[in-house]
C-alpha cells in the first residue's frame, strides 16, 4: 500500500499540472482515475513489446535488414517520460523505444517504418531511413531549416551508434538551461522557459565503460548543470558480462563519490530495481524535481533490466548466458512484473489482461502492415514504369529478347527495390547503346530523372540547405582607417570577440584557458571580466566534452564557440565531431542543427604536440563540418563574423605563429567577413601556380620572392577554406594561363595536399591544360621535431619549397634553369 500511495502521489500532481492547477493544491482523484493511468503504461509496455517482437520476426525473414529493440526497458521508460516536460530533450541510445512512444513522438507505423528505411521524412521522421531503427529523434527545425519553438514540444536529440556517443551531447544540451536561466539579454523564446529544461540522458551498463562517459560525468558535476542520466542495466554489453565492465560491477557503487553533501556540489543518485513501477515513478518525479528545479545532475542506476530478445537481431543470447540467468529473466521482465502486481493490487484481472494483450497484438500487426505499404507502394508504381518502359524498348530494338529477359526478372520480384529497377533499366541500355529510338531517349530520360530524385533521398543535407547556409553569406571586406594601426595578430582576433559578444547575446566561448586568462594566447583577454564567467568559461581539459558542450547548446538555439587549445588535441574531439557533429543535419535530413564553431590553433610551432597538421585524416572525418584555414587573424575574425550569420558548423584553424606579426587593425570590426569556399589570389605570376594555406603560405610567398630573383614568376593561391573548396573553381583558372602547379603545405604526403590535387585535377578538370606533372610538396612523414632544425629537417622550408619549383623550371627548360645540386 505505501507503494500505492506514492503512485497516487503522483498521479495527483501529473493531473494538477495537466490542468494547469498550482500543484500545491490538493486534487481529489478517483481510484477509477488511478486504474486508467496504470493500464494505459501496460498497454504502452504491452504495445513497444510487440513491436519488438514483430520487429524481430522482419528481420529472420528479411523484410528489414536489421533490428535492434527496445525490449525489456519498457517500464522505466514509462516512469521517465512522465517526468519529461515540453522543453525538455532526450540524449540517449536504441533501446528507447517505450520512451519514444510515451512522448507521443513514436507510433507503430513510424517504428516499422524505420525498420525498413523508408526514405520518406512524414512516414519515417527520425531519420528518413538513413538510419537503422531503434535511432530516435524529434524535429527541432520546419522545413525551411528555422527553428521551431522547442519549448513546446518533447524533443529528442538525434542518437548516434557508437556507444557512449550520446554522452558529450547531453551535457550541452543541459548546460543550455543554465545559460538561458542565468545569462541575461538573450531571445528564449524558441529555446527555454528560465532555463526550467532538463536533459535526460540513457546508456547501457557496458557503454559506461567509454571513457566519454566518465569524462561527461565528471564535467556535469563541476558543471551542476539539470541533466539526469539514466543508466539501463541488463548486466550485459552483446555477449560481455558486466565482470568484465565494470569495477565491483557495479557503476552506481563506483560512481559514489560524486553524490553530493552539506559540504560538496555533486550529483544525487538513485538506484532502483527496472521491473519496479511504483518505485520508478516515485524516482524520476524526484529526479526531476531535483533537476530542473535547483539545476542538480541525476545519476539513476536502474538495475535488474532485461534482454528478452537478446542483444540484437544478429545473434542469441542463448550462447552466453546460461539457464539460471534466462529463468531469471524470464521472471523478472519488467512487463511481467509490472502485470502482476496490476493483479495483485486489483487494477485489473488475468482475463481482462488478456483481452487487452490480444488486441494490441492484432493492432501491432496492422501498424506493420500499413508500415510496409507505405514503403512498398511507391516502389510498386515505379517498379510498373520501370516495366512499361523496357517493355517499349524491347519491343523496338533487334536485342529484344534480352531486354525482356531483363524485364521478366524484374517482374517475378514481388518486392523490389529502387536497386532492382535502376539496374535492369541501366542494363537495358546497354543493349540499345548503337541504336536510336524514341523509347530508348525515354529510358534515358527516365533513369537520369530518376537517379536525380532517388540519390537525394540518400545524399541530401549533409550540410544546411536552408536559406543561412554558410555559403549564403556573402564577402564583407575588412577596411582601413588612412592610417591604421599596426597591431598583433591576436588584437584583432580580441576586438572581434568584443564585438561579437556585444552583437550576439547567444554567443558564448569556452575551453582551457579561455577564460580567466582569456585564452593561452591572449585572443580573449579582457573578455571574461566584461561578459561573465558564463559566457567566457575555463574548461577542464576535456577535449571531446567540450565539443559536446558545443553541440548540445548550438542544438538548443545558443552560438557557442568551443576552443580546442590546439589542433594537435583535436584529436581527442574527432570522434564526437566526427560521429556526433558532422553527421547531425544529414541524419536528420535536416531537421536538427548544430551550427557549432570549433576554435583551435595549429601548425608549425615546436615539436611533435604543437605543430601538428594533420589536416588529411581531419578532412576525411569531418565531412559536413567547413575546415577552414586562415592564413592571418583578421582573415580568422572575418571567418567567425561569417559563421555567426549562417546556421553551419565549421573548424576555424589559426595559425599558430601568427598572433604576435603585425596586422592593420581594421576600422570596421565585428563586421567584415571572409567568404566560405572562395580561394585568394595573394601573388599573381605567369610560371606556375602555387597553392598553398595557413602556416605555410608565408613561406610560399618568401620562397616566390627568392624565385622571382632567378627569373620565375609564380602566382600564389590561398586556399583558406578546405572544406568546401574553391566553388568557384578559381585554381583551374590560374593554371589555364601558367600550365604548371605545385600543392605545398605541411601535412603529411597524400594528405590535404593530396585532396587538394585530387580536387583541382578531378573536380576542376585541370589536367587539359598541364604542361609538366602536377606536384605536391608536404612534410616528412614522421611527427615534426622540436626546436628549429626539428621544423627544418621536418617541415617543407622556404629552400625545399624553392628548390621544387625550381627543379619543375629546370626540367621544362634546363638552359635557362641549370641544375641547382
Ligand atoms: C564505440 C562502439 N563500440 C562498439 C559498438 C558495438 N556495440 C553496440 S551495442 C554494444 C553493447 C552495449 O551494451 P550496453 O551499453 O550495456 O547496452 P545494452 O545493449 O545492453 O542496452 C556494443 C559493444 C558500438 N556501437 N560502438
Ligand atoms: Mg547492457
């Protein structure tokens, strides 16, 4: 009965609030009123439990390619969503189902529709098939890519796989609510109501074994930011017991430290047993509480969770766990329990239980029906003009009977993919390629229209496609008193952030050292005191959290600037820029953002972890995100006054050396831009074309100097934006007048020196108007050694840079150019 009356408890306050009645004030509820509620949660469980099982069965007999459920979770899940709040988000794993449903953002359809990828947004709105079930989220943007108003609706940030993966996110996502309660000045309206919102995170038992996860943790904590992280405990990860996992297996006893105290911030933590329902529902409404009201971070440890099904769809979990613990499991799955105690406590009977469960059996298997309906239809209608149209090219061409054999295969498929139609109509045209019809022209034109169409359902959003895209912004230059002022490079990097955090409320930067000192290199000096420890923050030496603070307060409206010290520990924040950040528009098709500016300083310095560029490997993880390398700060500030305006995510890499050389201050800070995807012509010459970017393109120019005395003329091009790269396709241009070029930078070979050749000779089509072989020059290909001759013997030097170009010189003309040595 105690148990009871906590639910009561509940239920009272869920029906004060719903009413929008002070909850203080006491509410009469009938037992009726109480039964309603409780059988409502058993058909939720009941319903995500069949989904699950139907789930699976599409899987064995390959209607969906693989399936990953929520199964055995479906309780807590229930509990927690009764404490979920418009405003609030979810940052969390697969196994979420129950919860996804619970918040009105999860029907039967839409699960099976993710099941089997269907491609089209309203019938699959988590990911557009892009992602495999069991990946949630919920749509933070219209379909203009504008921000909705999120304090309105229950919204899930979009899951990622790689475990843990969720972690870094939740804890901007929560830090959000402290800024918007405690920063002043800022617009809430889309975003938060006094920063009331919290941000519920989940993971596995075995995934808290991910260093990220210890690293949010740690960071929530000194942070005290409203975030409640669930951990779901089956005492397995796949096969691996929680022995190997985790010390004394038991994270919740490990993690004891962080509980708060009278003395010391920290975090409350609970601990409650998965097939428990009246204790769940007693613990999330206090997490909640404790959460949203004082800005406390929740641990809750729910133990005693299950696998029914297993891990997934590849594999039984029959292999690794023996009799005792499925006997156990069987027993105490949280649906069964949370059934019996609904019999024992009168709320209904055995038969009428059963009824219940028949009928939601019958509706699962109707939602499934009508998933794959959907999906199939459209593919049907097209499969039948696929048909029709080698119908007609078979019945005009002398290899007819080929184009039929072609055709009949397609037709005993009964259900097709868009695979299935595009190759047989590609074959087909290769049967008619010497011939000329009309219907062929017809096959032709449809396969072109339809690649056009159907790639997009596969290719689209990978970065924004609304209105303030990055490359929307248009250039604003940088302009001069008569007489300007000559200053460190790092001065105007410092007036700028003045000046964006005087125009910009929402903007705000954080990372080692970025505050009390104003960063290691004095870009921000002075910053801190002028606009508070909240919006220019030290960090604890946290790389990959901090790019998840970047994300997490980007997803909820905020600018945040995130600074990685150097572009050396990048490395550290790749993997969540990588998975996380990068990938977010395309995985949901557009409908979240994180328009994130990751701030870091990089290239040649001293030694092996502070000069390095290891742009290649960062180009190749990072698409989605802008990489931009700026050769000076004013073109650096003129790259974050232009990523402020647009609603993209970018890597700004300063050069390293650059802070202490002298730049004109220019009189129109805060807003001058340096445009997104458009090369500098910084030399013009007639003999061959150097490109070149950041640290390196100083060296460039020297060497162009020293060449210009022995009679070679070389025109210097700035990359300075990597990703995208030279849309305009101003390289190929320059080579069209000298015929030769040269990449040089200080990345490994067949680094970014490597995409950028790849980029002028088979994007740009330079290699109609070379004259001598294209050439690369980049550094050695072990780490940068310390000191100066470290960088010498490590780095391409001015001489290298020289004596390569010189030597292409010598080979077109050897007379006028003799051997140097
Ligand atoms: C970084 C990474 N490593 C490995 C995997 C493969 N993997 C997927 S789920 C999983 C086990 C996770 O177990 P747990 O966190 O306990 O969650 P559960 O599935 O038990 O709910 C593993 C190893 C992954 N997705 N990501
Ligand atoms: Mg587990």
């Amino acid at each position: 009965m105690r148990k009871i009356s906590k639910i009561l408890t509940f239920a009272l306050l869920k029906k004060a609030t719903s009413m929008k009645i002070n909850p203080n004030t006491k509410t009469e509820i009938t037992f009726d009123d109480f039964k309603a509620e409780v059988l409502k949660d058993y058909k939720l469980a009941v319903t995500s439990r069949e989904c699950s099982l139907l789930g699976r069965r599409e899987v064995l007999t390959g209607k969906a390619k693989f399936g990953i459920f929520g199964d055995g979770k479906e309780v807590p899940q229930i509990a927690w969503a009764k404490a979920f709040e418009n405003g609030d988000f979810r940052s969390g794993y697969y196994r979420d189902q129950t919860f996804m449903m619970a918040i009105g953002q999860l029907t039967i359809e839409q699960f099976f529709a993710g099941l089997y990828a269907n491609t089209d947004l309203k019938e699959e709105p988590m990911s557009a098939g892009r992602q495999m079930g069991g990946h949630f989220s919920t749509h933070s943007l219209d379909e203009n890519g504008h921000w909705k108003n999120l304090t309105q609706q229950k919204n899930s940030s979009a899951d990622i796989s790689p475990t843990a993966g969720q972690m870094p996110r939740l804890l901007g996502l929560a830090q959000a609510s402290k800024i918007y309660r405690n920063v002043n000045g800022i617009d809430t309206t889309n975003f938060s109501t006094k920063g009331n919102e919290i941000a519920w995170g989940t993971i596995g038992n075995a995934s808290t074994s991910e260093g990220v996860f210890f690293e949010t943790i740690n960071a929530a904590g000194v942070l005290q930011v409203p975030m409640v992280i669930s951990i779901w405990d089956d005492e397995y990860g796949i096969s691996v017991h929680a022995k190997h996992q985790t010390t004394k297996e038991n994270i919740s006893e490990i993690l004891k430290g962080f509980q708060r105290d009278k003395k010391h911030k920290g975090y409350e933590i609970f601990r409650v047993d998965g097939w428990n329902y009246p204790e769940l529902i007693d613990i999330y409404q206090r997490a909640a509480q404790i959460s949203r009201k004082e800005h406390v971070p929740v641990m809750i440890h729910v133990q005693e969770l299950t696998q029914p099904q297993g891990h997934s769809t590849s594999g039984s979990h029959e292999r690794y766990k023996n009799q005792e613990r499925l006997e156990w499991e069987a027993e105490y799955d949280c649906n069964v329990q949370l059934r019996k105690w609904m019999i024992s406590n009168n709320i209904a009977t055995d038969e009428e239980l059963i009824t219940i469960e028949r009928g939601i059996k019958k509706s699962v298997r109707e939602g499934k029906k009508a998933a794959w309906a959907s999906f199939i239809s459209p593919i049907l209608s097209e499969s039948k003009e696929t048909i029709s149209l080698l119908e007609n090219l078979a019945s005009s061409s002398p290899n007819g009977v080929f184009i039929t054999k072609l055709k009949n295969d397609l037709v005993t498929i009964d259900e097709p993919l868009r695979r299935d139609l595009l190759s047989a109509a590609r074959k087909a045209l290769r049967y008619v390629v010497s011939e000329d019809s009309s219907e062929k022209i017809a096959l032709q034109n449809w396969i072109n229209g339809y690649l056009d169409t159907v790639q997009q359902k596969y290719s689209s959003h990978l970065h924004s496609e609304s209105d303030l895209n990055a490359l929307n912004q248009s250039e604003v230059l940088p302009t001069y008193d008569s007489n300007p002022k000559d200053v460190d490079g790092r001065v105007v990097l410092r007036e700028n952030f003045d000046a964006i955090f005087n125009n910009y409320p929402e903007a705000l930067i954080f990372g080692e050292d970025a505050g009390y000192i104003g960063d290691v290199n004095q870009g921000l000096e002075g910053l801190q005191e002028k606009y508070g420890e909240l919006r220019v923050s030290d960090t604890g030496i946290r790389e990959a959290t901090i790019i998840g603070q970047g994300i997490g307060m980007a997803m909820r409206g905020l600018r945040p600037i995130a600074e990685i010290q150097y572009l050396d520990y990048v490395m550290y924040a790749l993997q969540i820029m990588s998975d996380d950040l990068a990938t977010l528009q395309y995985r949901t098709k557009g409908r979240q953002k994180a328009p994130l500016i990751v701030r870091t300083r990089g290239h040649r310095l001293e030694g092996i972890w502070h000069s390095g560029s290891q742009m290649g490997g960062i180009l190749n993880l990072i698409r989605g995100i802008h990489v931009l390398v700026p050769r000076n700060m004013t073109k650096a500030a003129g790259f974050y006054n232009t990523l402020l305006e647009s609603d993209e995510p970018a890597l700004v890499v300063e050069c390293l050396n650059g802070y202490r050389l002298k730049e004109k201050l220019p009189n129109n800070i805060g807003e001058f831009r340096t445009p997104i995807g458009i090369v500098e012509t910084v030399r013009e010459g007639d003999d061959i074309t150097l490109v070149s970017y950041g640290s390196t393109l100083r060296l460039v120019e020297q060497a162009a100097k020293e060449l210009q005395e022995v009679g070679i003329d070389a025109e210097i091009i700035d990359v300075q934006s990597l990703l995208p790269f030279d849309l305009n396709h101003d390289i190929v241009k320059s080579i069209a007048k000298t015929n030769r070029v040269m990449v040089i930078d200080e990345d490994i070979k067949g680094g970014a020196s490597a995409y950028i050749l790849n980029e002028i000779l088979n994007t740009q089509n330079a290699f109609q108007y070379l004259d001598s072989q294209p050439k690369t020059l980049a550094a050695k290909p072990h780490r940068p050694a310390y000191g100066t001759d470290g960088d010498y013997f490590s780095k391409p030097s001015v001489e290298d840079i020289f004596e390569a170009i010189y030597s292409v010189m010598h080979e077109l003309s050897p007379m006028d150019f003799p051997k140097l040595r």
